[in-house]
C-alpha cells in the first residue's frame, strides 16, 4: 500500500487535538509538511508531531508535488480560497468546520469539487452526538416517537459571559461570516436524524457586550450575537425551536428534544444519555454506540474514502451547504426583524 502523503495548513487547537494524533495513528500515513500562522508555532507543531518539514505560505502545501491530501485547519474566511485552490491542485481536502462564512463561498467549493470527482472533499462533522446518531436516527425513521410534532434543541455556555475578555474570531463576522455561535453545530445533526431541512420563519438575537479588546487592545465592535433564538418548521411540519446562548452562568447544557404522537426522544448530550418517554407511560433507554473517543473517526474516515473510495458522509460538501444555508437565513431573519 502506497502511504498516503499530507499537508497540514493550520495547526490550531482542534488539528493538534484531532486531526493530526488520529492520522499519525493511521497505518501508511506520512505527515509530510506543516504551514501555520508564523513560522516558530510551525516548527512547534512539527517537533510534538514528527512533520517532515515546515512551510512558511500555505500555498506551497498546496502545489508540493510530494502531498497527496490537505488538512485545512484554519477559520473560515480562509475555507474557500484554499480549499478550492487544494482541489485544483489535484489533492484531496478534508476541511474543518464551519464549511465557509456564508452560501456563496460554500457554492465556490462545492463547484470545485464538482470539477474534481476523484478527489475527496470532506468537512469536520458537529462532533457532539457522533455516539447516538445512529440509534436516533433509527428511533425516527421506524416511528418510534410517532409523527414528528416538534423538534427542539437548547445549548447554554458561559463562553462570553465574561464582559472584558478581548474579542475572539468567532465573535468576528469577517472571519466567521454568518456562522453564530454553535447555531450551525447544532444545527448538523437534525440532517443526519431527519429527512428534510429547516425553515426560519422568525429569529431574534442579542449582544450584551457591544464591544470588546482587539488583539493590540484597541476596541472593537462585536458583531455576532451572544445568544440567539430561532423559531421555524421543519419538513413536513414539525415545529422548530432553537435556544443559543453563550452568556449563561452555570455548567451549560446542551440537549434535544424529538416531540412525537407516540412519545418523545431526549437527548442529553453532555450527560450522555438518549432515551424515549411515551405519551403511554414507559421510557426506552437508548444505547450508546460505544465508540472510542466519542465516536471520532474523522481522519480514518477520510482516509478510507481516500483509498478506498468509501463515500463521504460526516460530512459531504452538500449538507455543509444545507447548514450554511439555514445559518445565512437565520442571520438575514434577526438583522431585519
């Protein structure tokens, strides 16, 4: 088996997390080359992980004859430039979440890929439920829950409730685009347990905190809410109700709520549990798939589409353009409301 040789453009905390241990546990795989944001973190990066060596332009990962496949790890104003650039190149991509900062750029990566239909082009899936969407999605297809009547979903952290913590990129529409807080993350797993899609009929968000310390100090304007509310539909008729919120003091939650005819699936996500409370009485525990890691496969994934052809499903360019699409209309919603 030939070894499967990749670059890595970006090397933040989900590729040093993630990406980069699961595929230097992979068997024939090289990490060939790194470029970061300066050349020092780069060569940090290549020293902990055994990269060959260091590149100081991502564009020379990219036209490196010795690269087989492209791990973008970067923010999202980067995601389409480079990963169309990747896929012209001839090199496979596997990019991280959210796909681009709004529709337009998802659709110029999707028509790359479309250009490319031998090479692999895969986005980091919403990694939360990973152990559970099998058994969910199993649970709604069968009618377990009945006719779906509502679909709910709650998340609640206190990662900007602090007032004088400096402005990050996810609070910066330039780099994160119309991508909101985790609206689009928890968004992605209804795709993979519902047929169909999300309507926004109406939205409402707020930011507490207007502005915030840039990275020399200087005060910058916040532009991405700090807790937002969508109400909708989902196809067929079920009514959506989404609850985002970074300003709440406390441990956090996040959790879903499937409301049947017959019954209702929750989800717990952080106590790790899923079960089933019928309108009759009862409830159906639901089993966890038991993975490692809870259930993070990406990179094994990615490499046996790679070498085997194995379609892509966490996650294919065209549902990354679904939650692209459901966040920009969000956005539009509670900007003109």
């Amino acid at each position: 088996m030939t070894a499967l040789r990749i670059g890595f453009i970006g090397a933040g905390g989900n590729t040093k997390l993630r990406h980069l241990p699961g595929f230097a546990a992979l068997p024939e795989v090289e990490l060939v080359a790194v470029a970061n944001r300066s050349v020092a973190s780069a060569q940090a990066v290549a020293a902990d992980f055994g990269i060959q060596r260091v590149e100081t332009d991502w564009r020379a990962i990219v036209a490196a004859e010795d690269i087989d496949a492209v791990c973008i790890g970067t923010w999202p104003d980067t995601h389409a430039e480079m990963t169309t650039a990747a896929l012209a190149a001839g090199k496979h991509v596997l990019v991280e979440a959210r796909m681009a900062r709004n529709v337009a750029e998802a659709e110029t990566m999707i028509a790359a890929a479309t250009a490319a239909p031998e090479l692999v082009a895969q986005i980091v899936p919403s990694p939360f439920t990973l152990n559970f969407d099998a058994e969910i999605a199993h649970a709604v297809a069968t009618g377990e829950i009945g006719e779906l009547r509502e679909v709910v979903v709650e998340h609640a952290t206190a990662a900007n409730l602090d007032p004088v913590a400096p402005l990050t990129w996810r609070q910066d529409a330039r780099i994160s685009g119309v991508n909101t807080l985790s609206l689009g993350i928890c968004y992605e797993p209804l795709l993979r347990w519902l047929p169909g899609d999300g309507e926004v009929l109406a939205a409402d968000a707020v930011t507490f905190t207007q502005e915030r310390p840039g990275a020399k100090g200087e005060l910058r304007s916040v532009d991405v809410p700090d807790a937002v509310a969508i109400l909708g539909r989902w196809t067929g008729g079920a009514r959506l109700a989404m609850q985002i919120s970074s300003v709440e003091p406390g441990e956090g939650r996040l959790a879903y709520r499937l409301v049947g005819s017959n019954g209702t699936l929750h989800y717990d996500v952080l106590a790790g549990r899923a079960w089933v409370e019928y309108a009759v009485g009862g409830t159906l525990e639901l089993p966890s798939a038991g993975l490692p890691e809870g259930g993070w496969q990406v990179e094994a994934d990615f490499v046996s589409s790679v070498r085997n052809g194995t379609p892509v499903r966490l996650t294919d360019f065209a549902t990354g353009r679904r939650y692209m699409q459901f966040t920009e209309t969000a956005r539009s919603a509670w900007q003109t409301k």
